[in-house]
C-alpha cells in the first residue's frame, strides 16, 4: 500500500462547496481525505510519506476524452460503411 500525504501548498479540489483544503491523502492512487491537515494525518497511516508542496499548487489530473463534432459529421456524411458486407 502506498499511501501520501501532500501538504503546504494551494490544493485545488474541483469542488464547488469546498474548492481549496490545506491538505490531501492520496492511498493506492484514489484520494481518501481532503481538508485540515490534522484531519488527513489522523486518516493517514503509519508509512504516510509527507509531501511538502513548498507553496506550490496541486491540482488533480483528469483525462480529456473529447471529440470535434465536425469531424464526426464529415465522417458519418461522407464516408461508406461497409462493415458486414458481403
């Protein structure tokens, strides 16, 4: 189990309600605890290893999945599909 503690620095959680904490527990890769940094150590474990931030920022990652619309029409309009033909 891996499990980090990141801390010291602006963390920006993508929550409306609660959009900046002090501090967040990452365990396994998923994210266990946002808030004060008294809260997260108490839900941190022994091995935690603490992430200084040094005033940086941290933002969680997100994966852009999109399409251009244009694309999609041009290809449904244009192109002959053909899978299934005999």
């Amino acid at each position: 189990m891996s499990e980090f503690l990141f801390n010291n620095g602006t963390i920006h959680t993508m929550d409306s309600t609660r959009p900046l904490v002090d501090s967040v527990l990452v365990r396994d890769d998923r994210i266990v605890a946002v808030g004060s940094l008294a809260n997260t150590m108490a839900a941190s474990g022994t091995g935690v290893t603490m992430i200084d931030l040094q005033g940086g920022t941290l933002m969680p990652r997100f994966i852009d999945s999109h399409v251009h619309i244009w694309t999609v029409g041009q290809l449904l309009t244009t192109m002959l599909d053909v899978r299934g033909t005999k």
